[in-house]
C-alpha cells in the first residue's frame, strides 16, 4: 500500500504539535507498526526506508517507502537510503517561513514532522567484519 505524501498534504499549523508526515527507518523493528499505525489513526502519512517499510507493508499499514518518494533505489550496498535532498528539505523545512514551504513546494517535497530511527548493531556489525 501506498500513500506518497504531497508538499500540501498533511501540512499541520506550525507549533500544533500535529504529525502530518513522519519518516520511520528502523534496524530493530520492535513496536514500529503499533507506532504507524498510531500516526495514521491521528491523520498522519508515512515514509519509511526499506526493510521498514516492507515490515509496516506486511502489516497491512500504508506506507511510502523512501525508494518510491525519491526515485532512486538505496546505494552503497543499502547504507545510502535516506540521504537525498527532498528528504533533507522534508525534515529541515521550517513551517513559520513562507520561503522554505515555497521550497519545497517547489522541490515537491513533503514537510516531515517526525523521524523515527535506530541504527544497526554498530559493535556487532564491526565485530563480525
């Protein structure tokens, strides 16, 4: 299921405490579908990377995964998902400055209100080579 975010979707006062579009990229999974679900019951959408998205996906929850929102597949063997200019804009965006909606109008990005991450087993990962 999916539901890309538009720029004026979703788009909240500034300082309403609202989530209108939230980015989710986990590595340990745990509650990340309690959580969506729960932004999407408070009129949220969502963006999630990959293996995140595919979890939320097998759920039955709607999602945009970030490969769709781009147009570009992850790089560098999956370590390159997030890091893309209308992602940035998204999350850097400030909603009191007409400018930077403008922006992102203009770039065709969403406003993201909230980023949910966690990262890999980094000593783990080291570990194991």
């Amino acid at each position: 299921m999916s539901t890309a975010p538009s720029p004026a979707a979703n788009l909240p006062e500034a300082g309403s405490g609202k989530i209108g579009t939230a980015l989710l990229s986990v590595f340990d999974k745990t509650g990340v579908v309690d959580l969506a679900r729960a932004i999407l019951e408070h009129g949220g959408s969502l963006l999630a990377s990959g293996g995140t998205a595919q979890a939320l996906r097998d759920a039955d929850v709607a999602v945009t995964s970030i490969e769709e929102y781009t147009g570009l597949a992850p790089g560098f063997g999956g370590r390159v998902k997030t890091l893309h200019p209308r992602v940035h804009a998204g999350i850097l965006a400030r909603r009191d400055v007409p400018g930077d909606l403008e922006e992102l109008e203009r770039g065709g990005a969403a406003p993201i209100d909230l980023v949910c991450v966690n990262l890999y087993p980094f000593e783990e990962t080291v570990r194991a080579g």
